[in-house]
C-alpha cells in the first residue's frame, strides 16, 4: 500500500473518529491541531487504524509516534 492509498485511508479514519467533515491531514498534522485529540480518541483512532489496516501496533509504537506522517509510515512498514 503506497503512501497516498493510506493518506486516504487516514483522512477518513480521522473524520470519523474525531467527527470532522472531510479534514485533510498532513504528514506534519499532531495532535495539537486536531479539536478533540484527547488520551480516549487516541485510544479510538489506534484501534480505527489497526482494523482497518489490518495490523496490531504495540504500545511502544505508539509511543513513538509524533506526527501523522509518523503514523502513516510505521503503516506502510506494517502492510508491506
């Protein structure tokens, strides 16, 4: 899965778990730029990505992740 197929991905995963119409999110995109971003939506969005992905991210990769970009990489790392 390449990086735009999972951008797109994302950009729904984000409107959904953070009821947001059609936000378009960046690899720069953090938290601080997302209204509602709090520990349960985080909690929320992992859970969204891994089924969706089909993957499971363990605790520490989720600590490190920073950005969306961040996200969006370890994703691609994880279909490939």
């Amino acid at each position: 899965m390449n990086q735009a197929q999972i951008y797109a991905h994302l950009n729904a995963i984000f409107d959904d778990v953070f009821d947001l119409d059609s936000t378009e999110i960046t690899p720069e995109t953090t938290a601080k730029d997302i209204e509602g971003w709090d520990s349960i939506s985080h909690i929320r969005l992992i859970i969204t990505v891994e089924k969706k992905f089909n993957i499971k991210l363990s605790a520490s990769d989720v600590g490190r992740l920073e950005t969306v970009g961040d996200l969006a990489t370890l994703i691609q790392s994880r279909t490939e």
